[in-house]
C-alpha cells in the first residue's frame, strides 16, 4: 500500500543532498577509486574525530563491527559475553559466531540493559558484554563500565542505533574497547548499501581489525597476519557517507525538534509511554521514536490502515526464535515490551505537517479528537 507518511523516504533524502552525493559520486568513478582508496581514510578519520577516538576503521557492516571487535579482543570457545535480551539479533549473532556463548540479560524501561540485572549473570566464564545503545539513547555506561572494571570484562560498545549520542559529554562508542557502527540504510548514518565500522583507542585494535577486513593482509608489506575475513567498507559508501557525516549535526538537530513536537503533541494521551527519560547527563539522537501502547498490533495496524508507515520492531524476541536455539530465562521486561513497541515515522525528510498527521492519527486511535 502507498502510506500518506512514509516511515524513511530515503529517495527525498537524497533530493536534500543531490549536488554533493553526486559530486562524490564523479569523483570517484572518474578516478576509478573503487577498493581501500583516500576516501576511505578521510571518512575515517572524520568518524574518529566526531567520535572523539583516534582510529575508526571502515568495515562491511555493524555486524562485522561486532564480529571483529570481539575478535580483536580475543574473546572464543568457552568465553560468555553479556548481551541485552532487547536488541538487534546481530549484537548475539557475533557472539555465536566466534564460538562463544551470548547471556542474555533483560532490559529497563528506556530499552537499554538494565544495569541491576548485570551482575547476576556474570560467571567465571564471563569475558565481555555489549551493552547497546538503542534507538539513540545510550545505555547508562558509567555503571556498565563500572561493573566491567570489578569484574574484568571487555567492553564493546554496540552503538549502532546512537551515532552523535553523549553522555556526560563523552560520546556513545568512546567508552568501550571498540563502538561497532552500522551504515545499514536507515540508520541514523544511512549509507547505500551495507556499510559499518569501528572506533577504537586502542592501535592494536585498529591494525587488526584494518588487517582482518582484507584477507588478513598488510596492504603496505603483502604478509598475511592471519586467516582473515572480505568486509572491507566500499570507496564509494565511504564517499558518500562522508557527505552525510558533515550534515549529522544539523539533523540530529532536526530529529530532536520531530521528537519534541510528537511529545507535545501526544504528552497527554496516558496509554501512551513516550521515549521521554529524565537524565540531564545523556541526549538522546532518536534514530527511532519507538513509543509503547499496552493496544500492540491494534494500534501499529490502525496507524498502517491509516496511512502512516510504523515500525513494529521486534514483536518476537530474538530468544524465542527456535533455531537460534537460545535460553528463554524469563526477560518480563522485553516480554512486555515487545508486544508494545510501534516506532513512528522519525527521519530528516519529514515534514511538520507529516508529523502533525501521524499525532492525529494516533490521538483519534486513544479517541482524542480534538
Ligand atoms: C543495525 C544494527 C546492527 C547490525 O548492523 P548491520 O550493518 O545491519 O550489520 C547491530 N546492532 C544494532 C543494535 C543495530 O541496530
């Protein structure tokens, strides 16, 4: 069906940017600068900036961010790794597949692992966790490294979800052993295609993960340091990214401003929980304004029928999905959640009045009508 209010319009988005994704666009095709090329570097070295860490390294995906990290950080057969029961599946996937073992933990009211319930999963065999900081609120990471630090764990941040978050003024990504970066098209640096990264301090890190990326090969010397992986951000993506990263700030800016007039908008309706916390130490980027109805599917379908495009992520934990073959500990928290989640249309091509049609919608839904 053709929705009034698209969740994402990324072809009006490109309108936004045409001239400069298009100049990036010649430049790199006229010089033939398709593998490992200075527009990779600049990207990175941009991303490092903006994240406030000395090396990103450009990579396939968030989830190859994710894989390599823990690899980096050595972590395999026999380890457990902490993961929230809440989250993208990919952040356990990367777990599983370097052999180790995820150990779900249940999530709080603002979707972010419930720092509380940490402790209690943390084993002799435990060598890392990945908090997540999802839809653009950054979990509480002075606790989460806290914890880490008394227990000795590796910290990978997985910051898909919050690129420009802060807190304490220290960014999302900056905290951990390394911030896994996901460029996937929707997120809130949307390249093309696939695309990822990650920022790290930590030099060893950055020349693995730079090694690991492309075969296991030092492209300076031709020695192979190790059977490797292909995930190696494209030229292109990263000339295209870089475009976007320049204009971040600004519509960072602008989905604060569409999250302020959903709330002004909705603030009264009581069956209506708002991605609103009250922390004066950390902002939130809102790459998703996902609010909860206890009415679940009847209130994403009524918004759908209605002509306003939602995102109903994830109704079906990842847990439950047999094949994945998971331990379902009891996570009341994400249970219940899931069953209410709906993100509404949030992205910079929006409009105001686009924005003002989905509160009435909904409002007419709680049988507001104004
Ligand atoms: C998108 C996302 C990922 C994976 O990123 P891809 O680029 O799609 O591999 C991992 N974790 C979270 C929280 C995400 O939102």
């Amino acid at each position: 069906m053709s929705y009034k209010v698209r969740f994402v319009n990324p072809a009006i988005n490109y309108q936004m940017i045409k001239d400069e994704i298009d100049a990036a666009y010649f430049e790199v095709m006229s010089k033939g600068d398709l593998i490992d090329r200075g527009q990779l570097r600049e990207f990175e070295n941009n991303l490092a900036r903006f994240v406030g860490v000395k090396y990103a390294v450009g990579l396939n995906s968030g989830y190859d961010a994710l894989h390599m990290s823990l690899r980096a950080a050595g972590i395999g057969e026999g380890d457990e790794v902490i993961v929230p029961a809440h989250t993208f599946v990919a952040t356990c996937s990367a777990v599983v597949n370097v052999g180790a073992s995820p150990v779900l933990v249940d999530v709080g009211k603002d979707f972010d692992i419930d720092c509380d319930k940490i402790e209690a999963a943390v084993t002799p065999r435990t060598k890392a966790m990945i908090p997540v900081h999802l839809s653009g609120w950054m979990a509480d990471m002075p606790r989460v490294m806290e914890i880490a630090d008394k227990h000795g764990l590796i910290v990978v941040e997985d910051a898909c979800q919050s690129l420009g978050a802060a807190m304490n003024g220290k960014m999302a990504g900056a905290w951990g052993l390394t911030g896994c970066w996901s460029f996937y098209p929707f997120k809130i640096l949307g390249g093309y295609g696939d695309g990822g990264a990650i920022t790290t301090n930590d030099p060893d890190v950055a020349m693995f993960a730079a090694r690991m990326r492309y075969n296991g090969e030092d492209r300076l010397t031709g020695e192979y340091h190790g059977h490797g992986f292909t995930c190696l951000l494209d030229n292109l993506q990263a000339a295209f990214l870089d475009v976007k990263l320049r204009h971040l700030p600004e519509w960072i800016v602008r989905r604060k401003q569409i999250a302020r007039r959903y709330q002004a908008g909705l603030a009264d309706i009581a069956g209506l929980l708002l991605p609103h916390y009250e922390d004066p130490r950390r902002d939130h980027v809102y790459q998703n304004y996902t609010v909860r109805a206890k009415q679940g599917n009847d209130f994403s379908e009524y918004l759908k029928a209605n002509g306003v495009e939602v995102l109903t992520q994830f109704r079906k934990p990842y847990y439950r999905h047999e094949a994945l073959k998971l331990e379902d500990r009891g996570f009341p928290e994400t249970e219940a959640l899931s069953r209410e989640v709906c993100s509404l249309p949030m992205n910079v091509e929006i409009l105001d009045e686009d924005v003002d049609y989905v509160i009435s919608v909904v409002r007419r839904f709680f049988g507001k009508v104004d």
